[in-house]
C-alpha cells in the first residue's frame, strides 16, 4: 500500500520528512564513494568535486556564465594533459592527440548525447549522436559544399561582395563609422541564404546591417549551458521559443519564406536548393519531418555566418593596426588583382603565400566555436602514454587550446603571418593544428564555402581601401568566456572602423 502523505501526522512527518533527507544523503554519499575509487574513470587525475557531480561544471559555466574553460586550464597544469573534468567526461589538452580524438570515418566516433542540447538544434546534423545517421545526414548535402560546387557558385559571392564594397564607399563618402563585424555578417548570411535556400535576406542592404541570423546565434548563446544540463529547453515549442529566442523564431519565419520561395522556384533550370535535397523521395520518410527541415536549415544558415564573420573581423583588425603587414598584403594581392576593380578568382588568390598565411592566422585567432565538442569511442580504448582512457567514454577538446598550444605557436597571441612562410620553408605542416572547422568525420561541412569567401572578401577589401579603426582595442575581440563561440568579458564580440581611402590605382 503506498502511503498518502496527506494523512501523515505531524509527528509522523517529522520522523519521515528527517528519513527521506538521510536516505537522499546516503545515495549522494554512496554514489560519490563509487565516483571516487571505483568507476572506470577513477584512475585518471583530476578534482574530486569534478568526478563527484557535475554542480562543478554547471556552477563555472551556467552561473559564472562560461567560464569553465578557465577552469579547465587550471586542472591541465596541476594534473597534466588528460583530466577528468566531470563524472563521466575526459578532457585531453595535447595538440598532437587532436586526430585521436576526432578521428576519420573509418574509425567510428559518436557525440555524447548528454552534450549535444547545447547546440539548440535537436534533429540537425551537429547534434546527431550516432555514427551512422549522421555519415546518412552529412551525405544528403555534401555535394552542395565540394570545392567544384563552391566554384560554380561564384557569381552568388561575387554579387553579394559588390554589395559590400558599395557600402564601404558610401560609407568612406559619409564619413560614418561601421561595425565591420556586422557588416562581415551581413555578408556571410547573405550568401548563405542565397547559396542554400535560393533566396536572400538582404542584410548588406540594410542601413544597420540588420540581421536576424546573428541576433538567433546571440539568442541561442546565452542558453547555451542552460540547455546542457536543462535539454528540455533544446526542444520547446515554437511560441515558447518566440519568448525565449524572439531571434530564433524571426530566422524560422524567414526559412519558412525561403522553403516557400524553393518549392515554387523548383523544376528544371532552376538552382538545386538544400530543401530540394533534404526533401528528396530518396530520402527517409522520417528525415524529412518538419522539424527536422527546420532544424537542418537553421544550423546550415547559422554555421555559415557567424564564424566565417569573425575571422574576417580578425583578420580587418590585425591587417588595418599594422600598416607594413597590410602594404605587402596589397602588394602581393596585386600581382593577381592590377586593377581595385579586378575580381580575382579564389583558385588565384590561394595561390598567395603570404594572404594565405593571414587566413590561417586570422583562423586560428578567431578559433571558430570554442566549446569542447565531445567524441565517444564505443569500440576502441583511447591512449594518451600511460593513461587509458575506456570506450564508450565522452571525450572532449578545446580549439582555443590548440590554437593558442605554445609548444606549436610560439608567442601564441600575436598575430604573425611570418611563422606560416617559415614553417612552410622547414617543411613543418602547421596546418593540421588549425581545428576552427574541427577534424575528422565530423569536419565542417561548409569548410570550401568559408575559405572561398575569406580569401576573396580580404583581397578585395585589401585592394580597394585604407581603413581606420575607431575606438576599438584588443579586449574587443579578446576571447574571455565561453558562450559556444567565445565572448569578451564585457560587451560585444566587434571592430568598429572608419573607410580612411578608396584605393584608385
């Protein structure tokens, strides 16, 4: 007979209510105990508060808002490269143990379906846990991001840059100040939308370069840790994410235009989309639901806008506060662009050594996302030297860790060009330690699409103007907090800029 606590009296309550609190203290206790000297993970170095529970975690991330990075870095130097940072998940801080960890297809590696809620996007490809659905996912919409399709598609990057450059100009003419982080996003999303859907936004037309797509990805950053340990909140209905993420919901609304603007636009001669491809008939019945057109969309237009946005924010920093760095960037760009009004192909300008070289620099200073992105490997152990680390065990590494690795990077937080032209000279290959696309089989799909635009948005801006920054220092674009991308300490991630020149000869 279960007992009804409404007819408890109060001295009986007085005895359970103490019973059940003891009965909960001896779980807590006993669980700790197991944590502690015998779960699988016991052998491996790190904080007993962290291999206990995960109140650790969630109080440096979701309550000191993204802040466990810094936590995590503290633990690597008192306990060395591998760290238990949960119960459950390993944390590895070894540049070269990168390719173990997001290893290729052929060796099987999953996502851990605790961390996956962080991204939002329940049903989208980079939150798929298995291996399986997701090479069947990835597959649908590989041949929209191949180097040949990006190429072909030129025209659409070419158009939405002549945009830009029309805004610069009128900007230098009124003397007005931008934000040239919005306006890199304008670009980015434009193209995207453009490029996927079949349709634009036209936020580069915007007198603010309003944009929808970045106010979701603020939105959805600051749930971001909420939502790993709370994954209700990745899946809320669509009125109550108008409430939480009023961004979100405007870039659902225009997804739903663009779905609209594809189906109608179908037929022959007209530019394959990513809906005519996620909604093929060959396509599972079950993987063309709704929410999982929603889901997809977003993440496609989301993934291609914000991180290639930031490393041409950090590229226009480090190339406009360093006047020699920028001449020899013009006057390399100029072998293969004569003219300010030539347009030079990508294939031309990745020929470039030293634009090249600022690519990967600005890549490796703007790290693209920052969380640690989890890997489980269910058939094979995972060895770092002496530490075996089980399968079926979460884990995880950090790119801003990586990229800022001293032993590969020497004097790591400067912007220097030069260390790519001299590792290139000694035969060293320093780009297998740029992971801001990650690696493996789960590297960035739109990685092509990124670099096209990189390479030709830095060349033309380079070729065609003098720019000033205004009022904007290294703490605005300092990493300081881990929101999913990273974040300063106080205020928005931007470069505000003035147009000093149109460059004319």
């Amino acid at each position: 007979m279960l007992l009804d606590l409404k007819q408890v009296s109060l001295p009986q309550a007085a005895i359970l209510w103490p019973l059940v609190f003891s009965l909960g203290g001896i779980w807590i206790l006993l669980r700790s105990v197991y944590r502690l000297f015998f779960h699988p993970l016991s052998h491996i170095p790190g904080p007993k508060l962290a291999a206990i529970s995960r109140a650790y975690e969630f109080y440096h991330d979701a309550i000191r808002n993204g802040m466990y990075i810094w936590e995590i870095e503290k633990m690597h130097e008192k306990y060395g490269p591998v760290v238990r940072i949960s119960p459950r998940e390993i944390h590895v801080k070894d540049p070269y143990f990168y390719d173990e960890v997001y290893a290729p297809s052929s060796r099987k590696r999953e996502k851990d379906p605790d961390f996956v809620s962080i991204f939002g996007l329940a049903t989208s490809t980079v939150a798929t846990v298995g291996h399986d659905l997701h090479r069947l996912r990835r597959g649908i919409l590989n041949n929209f991001f191949s180097k040949k399709s990006v190429m072909d598609l030129s025209s659409i990057i070419l158009e939405k840059q002549t945009t830009l450059r029309q805004r610069l100009e009128n900007a230098h003419y009124d003397d007005a100040v931008l934000r040239l982080d919005d306006a890199y996003a304008a670009l980015t999303a434009d193209i995207i939308a453009q490029y996927s859907w079949g349709t634009t936004p036209n936020f580069l037309e915007d007198k603010d370069f309003r944009n929808d797509i970045r106010e979701a990805v603020n939105n959805i950053t600051l749930l971001a840790h909420f939502s790993r340990f709370f994954p209700i909140l990745s899946s809320m209905p669509r009125w109550l994410m108008g409430i939480v993420k009023p961004g979100a919901t405007a870039l659902l609304d225009m997804q739903e235009m663009a779905t609209r603007s594809s189906a109608q636009k179908s037929g022959e001669g007209a530019q394959k989309t990513i809906f005519d491809a996620l909604t093929d008939p060959s396509v599972p019945p079950q993987e063309r639901t709704t929410r999982r057109l929603e889901d997809e969309g977003l993440l496609v237009i989301i993934a291609g806008t914000e991180t290639t946005a930031r490393a041409l924010t950090v590229a226009s920093y480090h190339i406009f506060q360093n006047r020699p760095l920028m001449l020899k960037l013009r006057d390399e760009v100029r072998t293969v662009m004569p003219t300010p009004t030539t347009d030079a192909p990508w294939l031309e300008l990745e020929q470039l050594p030293y634009l090249t070289a600022t690519i990967n620099e600005a890549l490796r200073l703007s790290h693209g996302p920052i969380f640690r992105s989890t890997r489980v490997a269910l058939t094979e152990p995972l060895t770092h030297k002496d530490l075996v680390i089980p399968p079926g065990t979460p884990v995880s590494m950090c790119t801003y860790f990586v990229h800022m690795d001293p032993s590969v990077f020497p004097e790591p937080a400067s912007f220097k060009p030069e260390r790519w032209i001299e590792a290139a000279e000694k035969g060293q290959h320093l780009n297998r330690f740029i992971v801001a696309f990650s690696r493996g089989s789960r590297i960035c799909l739109g990685m092509n699409l990124a670099y096209a635009e990189l390479y030709t948005t830095l060349a033309n801006i380079i070729r065609r103007f003098d720019v000033e920054l205004y009022e904007t220092g290294p703490g605005d674009i300092r990493i300081d907090r881990d929101k999913g991308l990273g974040q300063p300490e106080q205020g928005e991630f931007r470069v505000l800029a003035k147009i000093a020149k149109i460059i004319t000869e």
